[in-house]
C-alpha cells in the first residue's frame, strides 16, 4: 500500500507542499563550499561538508551562526559578525549551484501529481532570491504554482505562517493538504498547521532521526507515496494531528511585505 493510499484512502491529497533543501534537492556541497568560502575570508578554517550537513534546516543566518560558532549552539556568536560573515556567505552561495543534485525519485513523482491534478507548492527556509532560479536549473520549477521562500513572509518553518498563507491562497483546507519534508521544522510547521505530514529519512535533521519527531509516515524514496510505484516498506508512526484554533485562520501581511507577495503570485500565475 502506498503512502497516499495510506494517508488519504480512497482519494489524493489536493495540496502538497514541499519543503526544498534535504527534500527534494541535496544542497550540502554547495551549501558547504560557500560556508568554507566564507569562513576562509574570515581567517578561519573550513568546517567541512559534514558538518554543514547538521547545521542546515534552518534558514542562511542561522547556518551562518553555527558555522561561525562550530556548533548548532550559536547563542554566544556576535551579532555584527554574523552579519558581516551572513553578506560574504550570500555573495558566495549566489555564484554557484554546480554541485547541488534532485534526489532519485523526484521528479517522477512531480510529474506524477501534476498529471493528476494535484496542487503543489514549494515552503522553503531558503532565502527566496535563490529559490526561483534554483528550480529552474533543477528542472523542476515549473510543477509549484506557489513558492514561499524564508523572508517571504516575516515567520519560517517551524512557524506554520507559510502553510496556512498556501492553503488560504489556494482555497484547500488542511483536512486536503499534505506536507513533505525532512526535518523537525517541517513536522512541527505542519503539525501546528494540522496538516499530514510525511518525512524522508534521507535529509537534514541535524544528525538525528525524523522518525523521533513522529511524523505521520517517514520513507526513504518519495516514489513510495505513489499507488503501484514502488514496494512500501516505510515506517508509521501515529502522530495525532493538533487542529489550527480556528478553522479561518488567516495570516497577516504587513504593507512592507506586501511586494514580496506581489512577486510570489506573479510566480504563481506565470507558472500556471
């Protein structure tokens, strides 16, 4: 039985929404080479592909934070270093995504759900100026009608901001909506949402299982959400799905972020 037989029987999700780095896409060694980047103009050594990998999930002035650091803990890093070394890790992440690969499976199960008429969105901690173009290169960007990047709107994952904003733009209700992710961020944003969610075991979780964080299914290869695609042999956890207070949730958008909207509908119907 696959995935979406288990989650939603006898029909499909209407809304799926993906997180990017870890999910769909292996964004380390890019990732990695600009931290190292920034690090070496700083006059300090490179942390090195492996520990980049544990510090991702959270957006670009948080990994900048821990590398600066050495560590997830990054409480004790200067503000106004962060963000001089937050200014050369962007210029460095912005030359280059040579290195960054789409994971085995997804762009079969893209395809798959756009054949079906399945509604998909993209809600990434990335910053959203590299969002765009990175899927372009990927060759997937033309299957997300929304893309909510991480300082599109004032909160990120693990703040469920995004979905809500995704669901209310495209009129689907959670009870319809599932959500795809890798890391502790994504299952809490979409618990808090009250929204499905399903995890790879493959992605970012800072070095522990997703399975720890009780996701509602944890697989290793997207095509296994797919009806007779694949085997399933993915784990279940039942994680019991928290309701939003209200059933009109909305989510607001100051006029300064109001720009930033404009440019995400743009997408949206260009891509439509």
């Amino acid at each position: 039985m696959s995935g979406f037989e288990q989650l939603f029987p006898g029909s499909l999700p209407k809304l799926v929404m993906f997180d990017l780095d870890g999910t769909l896409i292996d964004s380390v060694p890019d990732l990695a080479a600009a931290v190292d980047n920034m690090l070496l103009k700083l006059g300090r050594q490179p942390a090195g592909i492996e520990a980049v990998r544990e510090w991702v999930g959270n957006g670009a002035p948080v990994l900048v934070r821990r590398a600066l650091a050495g560590a997830l803990d990054h409480s004790a890093v200067d503000d106004a270093e962060a963000e001089r070394a937050l200014e050369i890790f962007m210029q460095a992440y912005g030359e280059s995504h040579e290195l960054t690969v789409v994971y085995p499976g997804v762009r079969d199960t893209l395809k798959w759900l756009h054949k079906q008429g399945v509604e998909m969105a993209l809600i990434t901690n990335k910053p959203e100026r590299f969002v765009a173009p990175l899927l372009d290169q990927m060759k997937i960007g033309r299957y997300f009608r929304l893309i909510i990047g991480g300082d599109t709107l004032p909160q990120k994952k693990p703040d469920p901001a995004a979905l809500f904003f995704v669901m209310k733009m495209t009129n689907i209700p959670a009870s319809q909506s599932l959500f795809v992710g890798d890391s502790r961020s994504d299952v809490q944003a979409a618990k808090a949402a009250g929204v499905k969610c399903v995890a790879l075991s493959y992605g970012y979780n800072h070095g522990r299982p997703i399975a720890e964080e009780s996701p509602a299914l944890v697989i290793d290869d997207l095509r296994k959400l797919i009806p007779g695609c694949l085997d399933l042999a993915a784990e279940i956890t039942l994680a019991d799905v928290v309701q939003p207070p209200s059933g009109n949730a909305i989510v607001v958008v100051t006029r300064k972020l109001w720009m930033k909207v404009i440019k995400a509908l743009a997408r949206w119907r260009w891509r439509a």
